[in-house]
C-alpha cells in the first residue's frame, strides 16, 4: 500500500511540474530575469534621488534663511 502511495505522490509531483514552470505573473511574456533587472534599476534610481533631495532641501533650507537674515536687517 505504501509503494502505491509514494507511486502516485511521483506522479503527481512529475505532471505537476511542467504546469508550475510554465505560471507566470503578467501577462506580457517577460521572466523573474526581466523583473529582477528591472527592480535592480528601480533600486539604483532610488538610491540616488535620496542624496538629491536631501541636497535640494538644503539648497532652499539656505536660501530661504538668507532671505529671512536679510529682511530682519
């Protein structure tokens, strides 16, 4: 009874496999590859607008104090 068990437990696992390598998320064609890469680019645009922000708060932050120093003079 076992043998019949892990048998079918092989069959099952066996079909099964063609059916869950060909699931895909979207239905635009492109792989997990073509998602990571996009993530990767998404992840380094990013993390380069953080700096840039912080420096343009700091650009106005200056700016605006300088207006405000000059105006209590």
């Amino acid at each position: 009874m076992s043998r019949v068990c892990a048998m079918a437990i092989i069959m099952v696992l066996l079909n099964s496999s063609a059916g869950l390598a060909a699931f895909n998320l979207k239905a635009d064609g492109a792989g997990v590859l073509a998602w990571t890469f996009v993530g990767f680019i998404a992840l380094f645009v990013i993390s380069h607008l953080i700096p840039a922000l912080i420096q343009c708060i700091d650009m106005f932050r200056c700016v605006f104090h300088q207006r405000a120093q000059s105006k209590n003079r």
